[in-house]
C-alpha cells in the first residue's frame, strides 16, 4: 500500500484512537488512526453475534465498506468461571435494562455480577477478560486476534481508574485490581493491548 496508511477505528470512544496509534507506533507502523467522528455517515453496528471475534468482525466488515479504508474494530468483556463463562458478550448488558439508582450501568453490571458470586468461596472466584480486534481491508483480507488477561473477582470494588468491571478483577500473580492501575501499567498486561498489539503485526504488513 502506497503512501502512509490511513486506519479506521470502530469506536467514537476518543481515548481509543491515541491508544491504537501509540501501540502501532511502538510495532514500527507509520498509520493515521482515525474513529468515527472523522467518518459520521459510518454505520452503528449492533454486537449481534455469539463472540467476542464475530462481534469485532462484524463492526470493522461494516466500517470499511463504508468508508472504503481499513478498518479496525474490537469487542471486550469480562468470562467468569463459577457463571460458566457469562457475562461474556453480553457484559456491557448484564443488568438488562436496570441501572443502579443513579443510571449507571456499568456500576449495575459489577453489582449484579457480585451478587451472583455472593455464595462462591475465594477460590472459585476465577475469571479472565477478553478482547478480539478485527482488521478489515475493503475488498481483501480479514485478520482476527484475542487477547486474555486472567485473574479472579474480588468482593467490595476498589480503585477509581478504568471502567467497568476493573474495580473488582485483580489480574493473576498482583494483589490490586486494574481500577488501582495506572493506565499505561494496565495496557501492558491488559487483554486490550494484548489483542491491539498482535494485530499490529498484522497491520504492518499492509502498510
């Protein structure tokens, strides 16, 4: 591909643009990475499939035809062990259309999570989240990776950085949860940066 690489990213999140440029830079990739604010007539893609890879798919097939440029696209969640495997996709959804009483979501989703684990003993408290990203090139290939950060739930959230389940997930081998993180200390261990970095190798070689 002649001329630097142009690379969409599925997401309005403006924190995820900077993120994705920074690890392609660290993998040697020259790309601009746009989200979808550069591209408003882009698509909403309802997370309609059974996985985290067909869900990351899906957005980026969706993104590139639109925009005829490679696009790029992931879904994330949280796989508890004693729930066999759930919230899995359906993590930013867990809670239905309940809300805690202030309307936050993410927070009712953790609630509800710890309710549910309420009656299970600290070593059956396993858990791992999970990423796939998606490379999508209009009229070419398709490339899919995971990424996985296993760790288990602990009982009462602690910490105030990340989002969503981090204040109760501490990865394995530490004793904080990813919301006691820094964020560059997390992207480096975090199933985000695992998938967003091996798809980079990916990406360079079309760049």
């Amino acid at each position: 591909m002649s001329g630097r690489l142009r690379l969409v990213l599925a997401t309005r999140n403006t924190k995820k643009v900077p993120e994705m440029a920074a690890i392609l830079a660290e993998a040697g990739v020259d790309a601009h990475v746009v989200g979808l604010d550069e591209h408003p007539g882009a698509p909403e893609v309802a997370e309609t499939e059974p996985t985290f890879t067909g869900n990351a798919l899906l957005k980026a097939r969706a993104v590139a035809a639109s925009t005829g440029l490679p696009a790029v696209a992931d879904d994330s969640g949280l796989r508890v062990d004693a729930l066999g495997g759930m919230p899995g996709v359906l993590s930013a959804r867990w809670s239905g259309r309940f809300g805690d009483a202030s309307g936050d979501k993410d927070l009712a989703n953790l609630h509800l999570v710890l309710d549910q684990l309420a009656d299970t003993p600290d070593e059956r408290r396993g858990a791992e989240f999970v990423a796939a990203a998606a490379l999508v090139v209009p009229g070419g290939e398709e490339t899919a990776v995971e990424g996985v950060m296993r760790g288990s739930i602990i009982r009462e959230p602690r910490g105030a950085n990340g989002f969503g389940y981090d204040p109760v997930f501490v990865p394995e081998g530490g004793d904080r949860t990813t919301a006691e993180m820094a964020a560059e200390e997390k992207n480096a261990i975090s199933h985000r940066g695992k998938a967003f970095r091996a798809l980079a190798e990916e990406i360079r070689r079309i760049s």
